[in-house]
C-alpha cells in the first residue's frame, strides 16, 4: 500500500521479504574485525618487509656496521693500552690484607726484614700478594686518598678547613710525587743507568712515603707538635733505610716495560 507523504506524493515503503538480507555492498562495516588478534597487515606490505630483510644492500650495510665497529674498538684498546698498560696495571693491584698489613708493617719497621729480593716463577715475577718485595700501586693510591683525609682533618681541628684548602693539598701533594719521579728518570738517563725497572716501579717506590706522612700527621693529633716531629723523624729514617736495602734488588724488579 502506498501512504501520503506530506507534500500529497505517494512514497514506496521499504520492504523486505522474510529470510533476505539488506544489500550492504556500499555500505562500509561500522567495526573492524579484531578476532584474528590485532591489525592485519596487508600482503603488500609483508612483502615489502620480505624484501627489505632479504635486501642484498641492507646485509651488506649491517656487516660493514659491525665490522667497523669491531674495528673502532680494536684501534681504541691498542691506543689506551699504549698510554694506560691496563693489563700490566692489574699486576701492580693483584694485593690482599696479609700483604697490605705485611707491607705496612714493613715500610715503619724495616731494620728487622732480612730477605729482600724479588721472587720470581718462571722468569715472571710473582704477584705481590706472595711476595712482600713486591711494589704494588694499591698502597700509594690509598696513602695519597688516605693523606689528603687526614690533613683535612687535621687543618679542621685548627679551623683552617675549606674545599679549596683540600684541593691545593691533594694538587700539591700530587705534583711533588711527579716532580720526584721526573727527577729519578732524568737522573737514571743522565747517568745512563741500565736498569728494568720502569715508570711504575718508581710510582710505586716515590708513593710509599705516604705512609710515613700519614703516621706523622695522626701522631700530631694524637700527641701534640712533638709527636708530629718524633714520628715523622722515624718513618723518614725507616722510609730510607727501605729504600737504601731495596736498591740492590731494583734492577731485578719486574721485567716489563712500558
């Protein structure tokens, strides 16, 4: 039946038979179909991805990536090991408490200690830690941290502390430590010594008397001016004497070289 519409035309009903469904063709869906579990990708664009990955240029690119990276880091292992022997720096740490305490002992009490030569295996010296006659570089980096701590404190107890004051001090006491192994290696070139013991060895050597500055310095907080003096008299005379004893195994220490 046709019904009026408001302007007097006759206006079709939209009918539809039982068991037919509408023509949706031109209509697009209202939702996406998310049962396959996310977005799927067309197979133009799989193929594109295939392609890429499977792109002759683009391998090429990544193993040049890589071998230059290899290559960077090799060139930077040679160079920093040529001015930083790394590996030769673990030798002079390879140090445990017996023989930081032994060594310790050894740097204020040094008129007792009877065998003062290096011992070797192999033609290889061994590590400090089984030979007290050893240098290492443990005990002057901790001296040097440890004496800069207790000169600030002892500038504390006198009311002469500041940041800067702490800085010329540990700057200064770094600078003598350079002056004098300078001074050691231009002496042993001018008199053109023959000697194995290399940049480090006298590093170790010149930095030993950190020891004695420290024992000096907690002396004076402890006893007064006297015991300053007193103590530090004694740890120069025992630093000496060390050094005195140990000078005719010098040459046989260490084999390396820098």
């Amino acid at each position: 039946m046709d019904y009026p519409n408001q302007s007097g035309f006759r206006q079709q009903p939209n009918v539809r038979m039982r068991g037919t469904s509408m023509d949706t063709g031109d209509a697009s869906p209202l939702f996406d179909d998310t049962s396959a579990g996310g977005h799927k990708h067309s197979g133009k664009d799989a193929y594109t991805g295939q392609a890429f990955l499977s792109d002759p240029m683009s391998n090429l690119a990544m193993a040049y990536g890589s071998s230059l990276a290899s290559h960077s880091k090799e060139m930077m292992d040679k160079n920093l090991d040529r001015f930083i022997p790394i590996s030769k720096l673990k030798y002079y740490f390879a140090v445990d408490t017996v023989y930081v305490g032994k060594k310790l002992g050894l740097l204020v009490f040094p008129y007792m200690h009877e065998n003062w030569e290096v011992s070797y295996q192999q033609d290889t010296p061994v590590a400090p830690r089984f030979d007290i006659n050893a240098p290492d570089l443990y005990i002057p980096v901790m001296g040097f941290i440890t004496y800069v701590l207790v000169a600030g404190l002892a500038l504390g107890t006198q009311n002469r502390f500041s940041p800067e004051i702490l800085g010329i001090q540990a700057s200064s006491a770094l600078v003598w430590l350079i002056i004098e192994v300078l001074a050691v290696l231009l002496s042993l070139y001018l008199v053109t010594v023959n000697t194995d013991l290399t940049t480090i060895d006298l590093v170790a050597f010149s930095g030993y008397k950190y020891v004695g500055m420290i024992v000096g310095v907690v002396a004076g907080l402890l006893f007064g001016r006297t015991g300053y003096y007193l103590t530090l008299l004694w740890c120069c005379v025992s630093i000496f004497v060390f050094m005195v004893r140990i000078e005719k195994q010098l040459h046989m220490v260490l084999k390396f070289q820098l």
